[in-house]
C-alpha cells in the first residue's frame, strides 16, 4: 500500500535558537521512499544532517526570530500486512544479546528500572519467557492505564505511570519498556507514523509512540497504547526514551503554533487500476 | 610520574549470570600503559570486549556460581601536572557544537534536566558564559553540598541532591553536570582512578566520578567533589551518567564480598634515580 | 458589602459511596450570615455535621447510586475593605507561638518542607523577617509560577511546583506556605468563595485557594496566585493543605458531571439606595 | 509484668533553639505508671506541656547554647500478654466510621494514598475484609522489604519503600498504613517502647514505630516490621505519620551526640516474691 506522510509543524521564534529536528523517516525505511522526504523549511536555510548514537537521521539548523515553517510531505510503500505477530519468539539470556543492545537493558530518563524492578518481576516474573511475556506486559499496561491527552506531561516517568495510570501514547511505551528491561529483556523506544489504517477514525493525527524489542536475533514492534497489530506504522526513530528522540528539541524558547501531521492511504489512480487488470 | 593502578573485587555469585564490567582503562590512555592491563578473572573464563556508544571498552562475561574474583594491576604514565585549566576556555553557541556532544544536552536516568532548568538558569543564568561559569557551578555544588557516605543510594537523582545536599562522589557530579546542561553546555560523567597523589590521605580507595564539560572544541575535567586540579587521573569511562558506566552491571544477582582499589605512586627504583642525575 | 455565595455541584453514583463535604462557610464567619446556609442535597438525605481537628465544619453523608446534587445559595455580609495589610507584622520565635501553631510548621502531604527547607534559606533566610519577608515569598510564588489550567494534578507537590513553575492556585499557596514553613513561619492552607469583585473578570467562576500565616499574635491571610489584597473572600476551611480540605471527599467513586460556584455582589434593591439618601 | 523504661538524649547545641519533645507515655498509659514519669532535662529549664490534636502530651522548651541532656527512667505495668488479636474484627464501611477516625483516611507526608491507591486495590482489594485483610497487608510489606538500618532516610515515602523494598521500622509502617488508607481502613502511625520481651536479642536498643487501625469499634495494634505479637508494647504517641511524633522536633540546629533507650523487664526482688508465695 501506498502511505502519504507529512507535516507542517509551525513556530514564533523569539531570539536566534540552535534546534535539532528527528522528522526523518529512519534510514531503515528511506527504500520505500517514493517521493523525496527531506526536512523543509520556511524561511530556508542552511541544514546539516547527521546521524545520532541511535542510528536515527537527525536535522539540525539555527532558526532566527520571527515565523518557523517544518514541512514536508512524502510517499512511502508500506507493507499490506500488519505488524509481525511470532508467538515462538524468545527471549535471549543476557549472554547471548548482541553488544548494541545491552544499553536497552539499563536506566533512562523516563524508564527508571531501578525503581520498578521488583515490581515486574512480581507482575510478570513467573510468566513463561518470550513473546507471550512481552505481550502480557502490553496487556497488563494497555489495560490498566487509560488514555487521557489532559493528563500528559513533559516530565512523567514510567513510575508516575504505574501510580497515576493514566497517560498518552508515550506514557504507555515508557512503562512497557521499563517493565521489559527490569526481566532483561532489551527494549527501546519508538517514533514514527501511525495512521488510522483499517481502524476507527481518531482525529486529529499526532505522531504515535511505540517500542520494540528485542527476541530471537531481532527488534520486533509492540505497542501497548493500541495493543494490536497495526498497518501502515513508519519508524522515524528510536532510542532509550523520549528524551533521546525528541521530533524538535530547541536549545532556547521556541513557541509552538501550529501542528499538523498526516498519514493515510494514497487513493490509487482508476488508470492505475485498469491497468493492473 | 608512573601510577600503580588496581583493583580487586570478588563477588559471591548464586546462579549463572551475566556480567558486563567497565573496569578498563579508557581507550584514551592505553598508550599510556606500560604493563598489561587486561581484566582477570577466578576462576579463568572467556571474556568478550566491545566498544559501547559512548566509546568506552566494557567487557563481557558470564559467572558461574560460586566465588568470582576481577583483579587487575597496572603501571601507567600520567603527567606531572594536575588537570588541566583554561580560565579563557569558551562556551560554544550549540550550533557550533560538533554532533556528538549534543547527547550530553539531554536528560537522562539521573540528570534531570527538564525538573532543574528553571533553577539551573536563577542560579547561573547571570553569569558570564565560559570556564567561569562551569567554575561558579563547581563552587556551588561543592559548597552546599555535604559528602557523606552514609547517605548513598543507587538510586539518588540530581533534584534529590539539590534537595538534600548531602551525598557521595556520584553525586555531586551528577547536580554539576545537570545544572551545566540546562545552561546548554554539553557535560558528561567520568569514572575512573584517583588517588590522593599530593592531597592529605582519604581512605579506604574507592574508584571516583569526575564530569567533563565541552569548551572551546575539547572536553575538560571538572571535580565538583574536590572541586581543586588534582593529579593523576586516570579515565576509565564516561557517559551520561552513573547508569552508563557502572564498575560492574549483573543481569540477575552477584554479591559483592570484597572491594579494593588502588591508586598510588609507584616508587621510581634507586638505580634509576642515579641514572636519571 | 452584601455577597451572594453559592455552589451546584452535581455527581454520578455508580454504588453507594461515603462522602464528606467542606462546602459550609467557616464557622468565623457563619455570624456575618444572613440566610441560612446548609447544604441541600437532591435526592433529600440524612446529613451529619461535625467539626474536625482543624476546626471545620464538615457534612458527612452516603449517596446512593444515581445522581447527587449538592447546592446551597446563601447571602453574606463582607467588610468593604480588602485583605487586611500590616506591614510591621512581625514573626514570632517559635518558643513564642501557640501551642495549636506548632502543627504549621511541619510536613505535609504536598508541602514537603523537609526537601525544600535548604532552597527555602538560601532564597529567603537573608531578607528581614516578618510580613516583608512573607510578602518576598509570594512575589517570588506569584512572578516564577505561571497559571495554566492545563497543569493542574491532583498529586502535584510543592516540590513539584518549585520545579515545573506552572500550576492552579492551589499549587501557588502549598509553595508559598512550604518555603513559610521552611523559615519557622506557621502557614496553613485555606479554601473558599473569592469573587472578582472589584478586579477584572475572570471566568468561569470556582472556589479558590489562599493561605494563612501566623505574624504577631493572630493569622493573616496571604494570596501567592492573586497577590493583591482582595475584597469579598469567603473562608470554608483551612487545614495543613489540599488534602485536609478537599470540597468533597467520596471513599468510593463518584463521578462529577457539573460545578458551577457563584460569589458576587448582591445588588442592592433601589428603595433601599432611595432610603439612604 | 514491670517494665522499665527510659531514654538519655544529649545533644550540642549550637544557638538557642525551640524544642518539641514526644517522649511521655502516651496519656492512655499514665494510669500504669508506678513512678513519676516526667521529662528531665540538664540543664534543668521550664517545660510547657500541651496536647496536639492528636493527643499526644508534648513538651516544650527554649534550649540554650551548650550541651543539652534529656533523661528520664520510670517504671509502668504492662499487660502479661502480647498485643491482642481480634481475627472476627470487621472493617467499617466508611459511613460507620467515627468522625475522629475520618483524618486516618486521607494522605499525609510519608503516606501518599494518591499515588499508592491503584496498587493496594490490586494487591488486597480481592481479599476479604476485616482482621486478616490487614494482616494480609502486614504479610506483604514484611515479607517485601529488607530490614537495613543503612538504608534510612529522612524523607523516605511509602513510595519510596514500596519501589525500594528496604528499610526500618518507620518504613514498613508507612507503607502498611498507606494500603490501609487506600482500602478506606483507617490507620494511624504510632511510636513507643519494645524492647526484646520474649524474643531473640536487638540491640541496640531504639524507640520504634508501630501502627494502629480501627476495625469494629476501636484501634487495634498492628506491626509490618515484627508481625508477630508482641510483649511490652508503651505507647508514647500516633499521628498520621512519622512527620507528627518525631520525637524530638528542633527548630533549628540541634546536634544529636548521643542516644540511649532501655525498655526491659523489671527484675522483681527477692524479698517480694518470698511474700508473694
């Protein structure tokens, strides 16, 4: 399938402000790049890319005073099928995980491990390693902490999840994560697109949350705000918390205006259709 | 001047775990090292070494039950003079940042700079931008601060220090270090060897945290512990905080049983002595 | 000045639920009535009054599942003049103050003196003390914390407050009365009717919060939100903070569908100005 | 049995400083006391006595600069049975419960019933109510957290105990008493005398803390720490928590120098118990 990604995310720039933006589709993807998907801004100026210590593709500029403009818009082919489902995925032991995935093992910002380690090895220790554990962390916290945009908060950490249950998207995946990590079980998370493919219709569009994991030799999506298999997801980034993955992280004041994301199935043309006939 | 650097520390291990330990001299001065300075283990295992996104050289290993001992002694050369100091060293606007030092901007586990940065800014905000600033930074944390041993705990933040005043090495480190970066001064945490090379002796050794800050197009040691330059110094990681670079990490339970470092002159032999007239 | 005071407060019941109400005028104030001022309830129940040990009177009932009204629309007579102001008002040492004071000096469930006491000298040890100095600490509330609806939560500390500088009312005074209490200064929370009488108009109307400080020989009421004196506030209650004084308190669910508060001058009937003449 | 009881407080005092002290036999033990029971302080220095609203008999006094010695020794019956065990004592639905129990319902410095409520409905809201509820509750935190006198702190919450599992009496209680409170059982903090009656020896000797919790018609003691009945229990005070008995509470700078409890079995003389046969 076909999905038209963008944004147009707009800024009142006070004084001269260094910023940082992860808006890139993540490199993982840029194959399925239909149409050019680089940053654009209004006024234009001069931007460096780079890559993070995450392997994310980061953007970074100096905005000036007065109107900030991000936009783009793009197209990427995204598989017909929803995220992959293995039942039979295992954990590894701690010895058999790769040197990079360690670090998805310790404390970050918003996933204090530390603090909440005993209390996942009394939820979810006597439950069977592998997928099925994973995923009864996702239901435990899918249905325990109810989704409410007033109750989010720049600052809320896994722990003010687990005693305030209730949180937005992020929220959600930092106390997944932080409950994965605490049975050694390497989990980071994720930024990205995540339309309303093939499911109710929630407006308006935001960029969406999620984490993965990391079972048999590889990362595999989860997503314990939405708690099932989804189409259409595109990664932008990933790294420990929210913290590391930041869309726009502007070192000094820069007064949000206006946001807008989108992400929904490109209508194929009839010719196109005919033709495939 | 030659440092004779060691450790010895020995754990009771009650079932298989894996164990990552940070125990090595940091790249950065390897060609300093004029013995072996490899990890040993009893009993003898195989060990695996990697680099870690920070760049630090951990290794990997895993414990069988029953007693483990890690030890190591080395001989290194490390300058005749304390840390350095350069009171003209420049904060840089964070655009002229090179890429890797702006992970050092962000929060983590125990920097928490989004719940200081309006204190952060009252405090030093008014202040001359520079080494001076960092200094004024040092001076405060190092004042108002009490070292008590007594009062450690794993899981101590930055805002428990600035609320407490009270703490150990770590510690003090780990307010410096969020104050700096809420200022927009990229500031990471160091652990490593320092003995009491030229100050009244402290005992028993421990290793010890330091932080290093980005100014002009270097990092520079801080103490905001012993807050005076201090000689011999020896790196042995650096991170974004104490969860980084932890001496040694177990996935699952390792009791610590004995623990000792050392850090001293090695005496220069007397023929050498003469020789050198 | 004759002020019209009165609630309608309306809840869902799932299942039978205990509540407990702090929504009468504070018995200091119940002779400046001058009309009856109970608590009615829709469906009609057995209401029973008793004061607690901060000297409130409170209603405790049971509410049977379906829907509750609380209401009550009274008439009060308020001095013409604002909060009073004594500038040379001064501190007492605390070997001085009442017996029944001692308990507004110490920790509280959102005033966490014991983590803000150090913040609390260094901000406001050195200035004179006495009504200027409490006077410094609301300016110091009133000019760092910003009012956002939006920011309130029902867990939300002093400390927080220090550190995320954006909250309600009440987030104004547990700050304020923690850095009081900090300096040996007795200060307890209040709630109750604070029309915009005489100011510009704010709206939607809501009770509101204060504080109180012991200078002197008597208690002063204090306003780190509005920090003006104001005309026509109405106490209900004081208690060592939020948590003593909650408007309603249901040991069970009850959900709130509607609230609307009114507290404005009454107009005065014209035969009565003509009389005056 | 006799018991006797006893403390020597000393202390260096800097400056003049008010004192409260919480050190009486709480005012429903007087009638026990075979001996006079009163503060001693050396210097000798008038002493206020007052009750707090919880009814505690406390005392105040203006210490001067110097040394500062509390002393006192006495002697009180107590009963020849460990604490009573009720297991038929039923909770109260919160609309039967007393007014004065109301206050052991809510939140309080060290018992934050807000951010502990969703835990303790998981953990014990499926277990009948009454006695063993409670005592399921005492099970839990004295088979969850580790007993280690390092590990104090000051400003530790139930929060805290329940993410750290470890810590002193004063911990298990708080968070007992938060579930209590969360599960609508009131429950309130309380300190005496225990000394080693009929149990293996501790020493040394300290006050220690207890809790209290209504069921049928009165407050039964409870004990996370020791969970067993025990002999020789001396109620000096209750409060919500920890932050409303300290002790002894200084208004300043008080130096603790040393500190000295006995609580032991009166041995009774020969000659008496020759009459006695």
């Amino acid at each position: 399938m076909l999905i038209r990604l963008g944004y147009d995310i707009q800024f009142q720039i006070p004084s001269t402000v260094a910023m940082v933006a992860v808006l890139n589709v993540h490199p993982s993807r840029t194959q399925d790049l239909l149409e050019p998907a680089e940053l654009h801004t209004e006024p234009e100026m001069p931007i460096t890319h780079y890559f993070d210590t995450f392997g994310n593709r980061c953007a970074r500029f100096v905005a000036y005073p007065g109107w900030l403009r991000l936009k783009n818009s793009t197209l990427i082919q995204s598989p017909d099928t929803p995220d992959e489902v293995n039942l039979s995925a295992s954990e590894l032991p701690v010895y058999d995980l790769p040197n990079d995935a360690l670090i998805y093992l310790l404390n970050s910002r918003y996933c204090e491990v530390d603090r909440l380690s005993k209390v996942a090895i009394e939820l979810f220790g006597h439950i069977a390693p592998g997928w099925g554990r994973v995923q009864a962390i996702c239901d435990w916290v899918h249905n325990k902490v109810e989704f409410n945009y007033q109750h989010a908060r720049p600052t809320k950490t896994a722990l003010d999840v687990y005693t305030e249950r209730i949180g937005v998207c992020r929220d959600y995946q930092h106390l997944a994560i932080t409950f994965c990590r605490a049975l050694n079980i390497p989990a980071r998370y994720a930024t990205g697109y995540l339309g309303d493919i093939g499911v109710p219709l929630r407006l308006p569009m935001d960029f969406s949350a999620w984490f993965e994991v990391y079972l048999d030799n590889r990362w595999w999506t989860f997503d314990a705000r939405n708690n099932q298999p989804r189409l259409g997801r595109v990664l932008m980034a990933n790294g420990r918390d929210a913290s590391d993955v930041a869309m726009t992280t502007s070192f000094g004041r820069a007064d949000l205006q206006y946001f807008f994301v989108v992400s929904e199935l490109e209508p194929v043309a009839v010719t196109e259709i005919k033709a495939s006939e």
